[in-house]
C-alpha cells in the first residue's frame, strides 16, 4: 500500500511519517509545498527518512498513492482534499476538518462525488483509556449520562506559529483544542446533537507570542439534556515533559467515570540536570488510527471517524466563537 503525507505544516506529520515508515507492507512519501509557516522543509525530511519527495501535491498524486494523509495549516485543508478526491485518493485529514461549514460541506462532497473515504485524525478515540471508558458507559455502568467536565490543555504550539494565527488556524486554543473533546461525546452519545454552546476565552497567557485566544472554557448542551464543559486552554508550560493532556468526567445517574488518556501507559521520574521526564510504552492510538485508515481502503468499508463526524464536533467550536461574539450562549448549527 501507498500513503502520502500532504504537507509537514501539522508537526503530527512526522509521527505520522515514523510510524508508517516502520511498517514493511507501506511504502510513504511526502510533499511539503511553500508557504511553509514554520514547517521543516520537505526535502530535507524526507532524506532523513529515505522516502521519496516531491515538490507539488499533484506531482505526489502522480505517484499513484492509494491514501493522503493532509496534514497542512486548518485554513488549506479544503483545497487539498477536493484535489486529492478528484484524483480518486482515499483522504485522512488533520482535525479540525476545516475552518467553516461550507469549507466542511465542500470537503464531504467533493469525497462522496468521488466515491472515497474523508477521515479525520482524532486519534484519542482509539486509545485504550477511552476503550475502557466507552465500555462502562454502553454497559450500563454509570446509568443515564447527566453532565461532563473535559479539559484538553496544552503548550502553546510556538514550533508552528500558526496555530496562533486565526487566518490560517481558524482560531486559537478553542479551535485546536475543543474538537477532540466534542468527538469522544459524539462516540459516547451518537444520536444526540450540540444545540447550544456558551464560550468564555482570555489572552492571559502568552499574550506577546499569540494572535488568538490563548485560554477558553465552553460550555455545551445537547438534545438529550446532557450538559458539560470543555477547558480548551494552552496552559501547560513549556517545559513540561510532555505536551498537555486530556480528560473527561462523565456523571451518571448511578455513577461517576473518568478518564486520563494520556496517563495510562507511561513511567515518569527525574534525572539530574534534565529534569521531568517521561516515557510511554504500549498501544499508540496514532498507530492503531493510521491501521484503521489502511484498513479501511484495503476492504472498501469507509473508517471512522468521518467527515459528516468531523462536522458535528468542529460545529461545537465554530459556535463557540459565535458565542464568544455575542456575550451569550448561541444554537450550533
């Protein structure tokens, strides 16, 4: 199988490119077109790994892959999957899907007309923490889902500025971080919608460096009466030993659930002179989403999550912004 990799804007990119480097049944290659806005460029990348490289995307679909994995800047996504799909490409694109609905419709389209998958990167939803949590839920275990508390906090992503910049981001910390969030609820609740978003978001930290909200909470509540918060924040400092972390509490009406992705598999200690440290061992939920995207061209059976998904959960932070503007809460579209 052939993989492509669209760009190094998304400094996921080059774990993309480790794992799937390491695999002896794919072959990978990259293109990493200008305008780079902090990327590393391309070539040099792709000779460290000894992959080929090309200079275009068109010249990478002349490669004859069999799936592209987009990894621009948000504000890019929406060119690069129409042109991969017309090329008849199987597509996982870096979340958020895009930076506003029509960019989203568009995207959905332009794979449907061509018949291929549009997945999105949420890797947290394969992760073994949220196996675990989902099978508590779905079993019963903590009965009828009454409220949630979430927080996906981070380092400022200052490797790819970026992040920071709304034109090519579509927002800050509440773009980058609500969205991984919003898809475990739509896991976790699958025949609920968002109705009404209230957001709340500060420039407080690193306010010289970001153009964009830098701390957010936001505030969420579904058709089913499901209501919950998501602290979306850059909060975590830079040198800390890994990049931030994610949690969700869940309450039910006969218990309570929680969850820590990113504490599960790890041992953690001090050395002198480096400080913190920190090393993971185990399953790599990048490694089982990039299996399930292979998988999925391999039999013809599209993988979640998939762009109509990656719409519902970028529609709770689009909203989030609106309410942002307005002062109150606001209905998701």
């Amino acid at each position: 199988m052939k993989i492509g990799i669209h760009s190094l804007a998304h400094p996921h990119a080059e774990g993309y490119l480790r794992l799937l480097t390491g695999r002896r049944d794919v072959e990978v290659a990259i293109t990493d077109p200008p305008p780079h806005d902090g990327s590393p460029r391309g070539r040099v990348v792709a000779e460290n790994f000894g992959i080929p490289f090309f200079d275009e995307l068109s010249d990478l679909l002349a490669w004859r892959p069999d799936g592209v994995i987009v990894c621009t800047e948000n504000a890019r996504h929406r060119v690069a999957v129409e042109e991969i799909a017309a090329a008849g490409v199987h597509i996982l694109c870096e979340k958020p899907l895009a930076t506003s609905l029509p960019d989203a419709d568009a995207m959905i389209a332009a794979a449907a007309d061509a018949q291929v998958a549009l997945m999105v990167a949420y890797p947290v939803r394969f992760s073994i923490a949220f196996d675990a949590l989902r099978s508590v839920v779905d079993g019963g275990g903590i009965g009828e889902l009454i409220s949630f508390t979430g927080t996906n906090n981070g380092k400022l992503p200052s490797e790819r500025e970026w992040f920071a910049q709304p034109e090519l981001s579509g927002g800050g910390a509440i773009m980058d971080h609500t969205v991984h969030l919003a898809d475990l609820l739509t896991v976790l609740m699958p025949r609920a919608n968002a109705t009404s978003v209230y957001a709340r978001a500060n420039t407080l930290l690193h306010s010289d460096r970001a153009a964009a909200e830098t701390g957010g909470i936001v505030s969420v509540e579904f058709d089913n009466g499901v209501t919950g918060t998501i602290d979306c924040s850059w909060s975590a400092p830079a040198d800390n030993p890994v990049w931030g972390g994610l949690t969700l509490q869940l309450v039910g009406s006969d218990g309570i659930a929680d969850l820590d992705a990113f504490d599960a598999q790890h041992v953690a200690g001090f050395t002198t002179g480096i400080g913190p440290i920190r090393r993971g061992y185990g399953d790599d939920a990048n490694a089982t989403m990039l299996q399930t995207f292979c998988d999925g061209i391999a039999t013809g059976r599209w993988p979640q999550p998939d762009g109509a998904t990656g719409r519902r959960s970028m529609a709770i932070a689009l909203a989030a912004y609106r309410s942002l503007e307005a002062g109150e809460p606001v209905p998701v579209e």
